[in-house]
C-alpha cells in the first residue's frame, strides 16, 4: 500500500512496524519477511504490514555522537485477531516473540545465521520457528547453537504441511 493512505487503512489484522532510517543516527530496517503493505510517511520514516501468520525478522540501531546505543533484532510472528500477543516498541499490536537478542555481537551472530540459512536456498521467514527460539535461548546465555538444516526444514515444512504444530524445544 502507498500513497496517502493512513496506517489505519491497512487490511484487518495487519501486524504494522514502524521503520526509521537516519543514517548512523537510527536505523531500523527488516532484514527477512513478506512485506504485505509499505507506507510512505517521508524521506526516513515508512510503515510496513505483515499478514497474520507470517514471520519477520525487525533490526533495530541507533547512535550517538559517542558510539552505539542500541543493537536489537526481533524475530517476530505476526498474529491473527484473537491472538494472544506480546509488545514490541514500534510495533502494533505485538507478535509471538520468537527470538530477541540485544547487542551487536548477538545481533550480528544472528544475521550470520540468517545468511547461512539464505545459503542453503530456505527463505528465513519459512524456517521452524522452534529454530529461532533455540538460538535466542542459546545466544542469551552465551551458548553456541546448533545450525539449521536441510533435512530438519523438510520435516518442518511436513508437520506444517498437515497443520502440526512444532513440539517446544524441538531441534534436529
């Protein structure tokens, strides 16, 4: 969606994120997922929509004129009306939080799995999210996690293909 259309007017149950780019003074940006609707609201500031269901990953960074402030990357579930939810600053309502991690060499662990996963041909958006709670669970206690697969992909995308939900804790 652009043009002079208000967040507002976004489809029903639209999970809405509010990006801001000042160059090495805030940015934050998406680094992987289904943009549904895109809002213009000036040169550094936009709104982006994703479906319910879908499954983004929201980088945020700021500084000042000493250094970094803030690394943070959020992978996020967008949810469905009726669903419960938990709140994220510039993001409304909320998601299912499946990995938050806060500090640039988290962050940056974090987009390198993302590339890897890229590596291997899978879109991040589709990957287990059982994946993404098992990296946030070991990089917040500063473990090294286990590499998603090939061969745990296409058993996730089995069990979501007859509507399985994943079992907690579950990694291959």
């Amino acid at each position: 969606m652009t043009g002079h259309s208000t967040p507002e007017s976004f489809a029903v149950g639209t999970t809405r994120v509010e990006l801001t780019w000042r160059e090495k003074r805030i940015e934050h940006w998406i680094r992987f997922g289904a943009i549904a609707e895109d809002q213009r609201l000036d040169r550094h500031r936009r709104i982006v929509g994703f479906a319910p269901g879908s499954v983004f990953a929201f980088v945020r960074w700021a500084a000042n004129q000493y250094g970094t402030i803030i690394s943070r990357i959020d992978i996020v579930r967008a949810v469905g009306a009726g669903e419960p939810y938990q709140t994220l600053p510039f993001v409304r309502p909320g998601g299912e939080i499946l990995l938050r991690l806060h500090g640039w060499p988290k962050v940056e662990t974090v987009l390198k799995a993302i590339d890897a996963i890229e590596r291997l041909g899978i879109v991040p958006a589709d990957v287990a999210p059982d994946h993404w709670r098992h990296i946030h669970n070991r990089l917040s206690v500063n473990e090294p996690f286990r590499a998603y697969a090939l061969d745990q992909h296409r058993a996730w995308l089995k069990r979501a293909a007859i509507g399985e939900p994943p079992t907690q804790g579950e990694h291959r």
